[in-house]
C-alpha cells in the first residue's frame, strides 16, 4: 500500500464586481473584438475595496474546508501561490492561517507566478506523501488589479482577481494512480526579460522614481511570452500524457492555465482533446495568476461533472518563465 495525496475538498471566490471588455473601451483605445478575438476573454473581476489577495484566498479555502467538513484547527500546512501577496512580509499565508484559526497549522507564500498553484499543489503532495502531514490547503490567489496600469492596453485587458483552494488529504493505495499522481515542473530565468515587474523588490526598491517610472506594474512582451507559452504548456502536457502511457481520450479534462484561448487551444490540439475535455473560464475571469487553475476545477466540481477514477491534466506557463502539467486522478 502506497500513501497518496488526494483532493478531498475544493473551493474559489470570485468578487462581484465586474469589468468588461466595453468598460475597458472608456479607460483605453481597445475594443471588444480585440481584446475577444486574441484573448477569448470578454469580462473579469475586480477586487475593491480596503482588501488584498488574502481576503479572497481565505474567502476559497472556508468553501474548501465546508466542502470537506474539516475542522481549521486540524490543518497542518498552508501554502499560498500568489505574485500578490497582501505584504512582501508576513506571508499571506500566514495572514490566511489567522484568518481562518487554523491554529496548528504552518504557513509560506509560494511565487511561481501563473505556474503558483501547480508548484504548490506538487509541493503540497509531498508533504501528504512522505507521511508528514495529513491535511494540507493549497491555495492559488492573485489580486492582478493592483498590479496592472490601466492606462496600458496591451496588459489591463488581460488580468482580472480570484482565488481557488484545494485540502489535500492522505488515501492508502495500492494503486499508483490515484489522486496526484506526477508533476512535471520547469524554469528558465532567461525568461525574466519578458515578463516581470521591477519595482518594490530588493533590486529597486519603492522611491519616487520607480514610481513615476511606472516600475511597480506588469510589464511584458507579449509577443514572445506568447511563442513561449505556446510551445512549454504544449509540451509539458503531451510529456505527462506520454510518461504515463495515457491518451487524450483517457483524460476526461484538461485544465489549463487561462492566459489566452489561443495558447490553450494548442495544448489541447497536442493533447489530440475534444473541446467538450477542455476546461476554459477565460471568458469570464480573464488571466487570475495563480487563481485561473484551482478557480476552474472548482467550477467543474460544483458543476458536478467530476467522478472517481476520472483523469485529470493541468497545465500553465508564467513569468520566470515557469511552466509545468501535473496528472491527477480524482478521488472521491
Ligand atoms: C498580449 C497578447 C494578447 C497580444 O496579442 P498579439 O496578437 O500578440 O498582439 P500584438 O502584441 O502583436 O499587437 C498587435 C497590434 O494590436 C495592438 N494592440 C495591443 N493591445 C491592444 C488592445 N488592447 N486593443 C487594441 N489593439 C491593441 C498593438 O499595438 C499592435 O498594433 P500594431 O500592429 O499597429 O503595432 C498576446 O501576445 C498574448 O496573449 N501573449 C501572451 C500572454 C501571456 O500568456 N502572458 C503570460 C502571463 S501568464
């Protein structure tokens, strides 16, 4: 018998409020057919408000821990992916911890930015795995607004705010395919070029100027983070297919990180996927970091169309560059 990790209880927030593609029309030289036709994305939700990314995060991980009846005060660990943190420090994870009274529990940040929730859904397996703990919430959450200069279109129109969360729990096995079965989880620096935002770290930290600069929003090149996204999230995916001797039609769904429809189009045709096993929200919520993963599961699960045995992949790409696919077996 083998100790695997499994998703035993899964939850998401999305705030209310809501910025269309028609919105963005009155703050930026941009239009619907745009923005929808290289993007697939026509609305996205704003956070407002006195509230950071842990409001949403803590908001995920209540329905998570409602679903799977558990008690906080049993939860080992708490991570958080997340390129926006309520603070650089304390971690929102541990703001999270103290939100939720989760008394025993430890908590870390973790920034692989939109690949976050699969490093720390991996990261928080292994935790279950070795036998260290029993219930870890992996949580993805990203207050994006903050970040982005809505005075520049070619990245305002893309970002929106959510959170998903998972609890992670053991099941003994004898079968290696169950609950989270691999991860295949990569880097190249040589990708901070491309995607980043400058200000605020140690490298240059907050004056003046880095504000005028405008050094504390998104940057990116969307050109070349696109031809990237395109070929790593399509080879990670087919990779894990391969690696465990599974075929696209064996996966009941796929569910990508959602940046752009055209990138998850070409994961999916790799993957040879029928639409109807691809999971895309792009439409509604835009790019929400380390929240698109866990947000989309959620809305597959309490849609009711996951069963036992189904097989799960995920994927993403994001700034590092980070990227990876991670197999999944659900379990309950
Ligand atoms: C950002 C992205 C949607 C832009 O699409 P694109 O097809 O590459 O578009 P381009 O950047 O080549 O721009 C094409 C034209 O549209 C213009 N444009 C850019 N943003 C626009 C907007 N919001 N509205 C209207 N026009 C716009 C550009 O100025 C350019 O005009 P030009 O040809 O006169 O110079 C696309 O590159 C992308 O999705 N990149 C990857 C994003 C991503 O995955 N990021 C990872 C985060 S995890």
């Amino acid at each position: 018998m083998g100790r695997k990790a499994i998703i035993t209880g899964v939850g998401h927030y999305a705030p209310p409020k809501v910025l269309t593609n028609q919105d963005l029309m009155q703050m930026v030289d941009t239009n619907d057919e745009w923005i929808f036709s290289r993007t697939g994305i026509r609305e996205r939700r704003i956070l407002e408000g006195d509230r950071g990314s842990s409001y949403m995060a803590h908001q995920a991980a209540e329905m998570a821990l409602k679903n799977s009846h558990t008690d906080p005060k049993d939860i080992d660990l708490i991570i958080v992916a997340t390129v926006t943190p309520d603070t650089l420090f304390p971690s929102t994870a541990c703001r999270v911890q103290d939100m939720l009274g989760a008394d025993k529990a430890w908590g870390v940040d973790l920034n692989g930015a939109c690949s976050g929730f699969l490093y720390a859904l991996s990261t928080g397996a292994q935790f279950i795995e070795s036998g260290m703990h029993q219930k870890v919430l992996v949580i993805g959450a990203d207050k994006m607004s903050a970040i982005v200069d809505y005075t520049d279109r070619t990245t305002c129109i893309l970002f929106g705010d959510a959170a998903g969360a998972v609890l992670l729990e053991p099941q003994e096995s004898d079968d290696p395919h169950t609950g989270v079965i691999d991860a295949i989880l990569r880097s190249d620096g040589e990708g901070a070029r491309h995607l980043y935002m400058m200000g605020g770290g140690s490298l240059h930290p907050a004056t003046h100027e880095t504000v005028d600069n405008k050094m504390h929003y998104i940057y990116q090149d969307g050109q070349t983070v696109f031809k990237f996204a395109v070929k790593g999230m399509a080879d990670v995916s087919a990779e894990i297919l391969e690696k465990h001797q599974l075929t696209g039609k064996q996966i009941k769904y796929f569910i990508p990180h959602q940046a752009n429809l055209r990138i998850i189009d070409a994961a999916a045709r790799r993957m040879k996927l029928n639409d109807d096993q691809v999971v895309v929200n792009i439409e509604r919520y835009g790019n929400t970091t380390a929240a698109t993963i866990p947000l989309a599961l959620s809305e597959v699960y309490y849609d009711n169309k996951l069963e036992k045995g189904d097989y799960l992949v995920m994927a993403a790409f994001g700034a590092g560059f980070t990227w990876g696919s991670l197999l999944l077996r659900w379990a309950i």
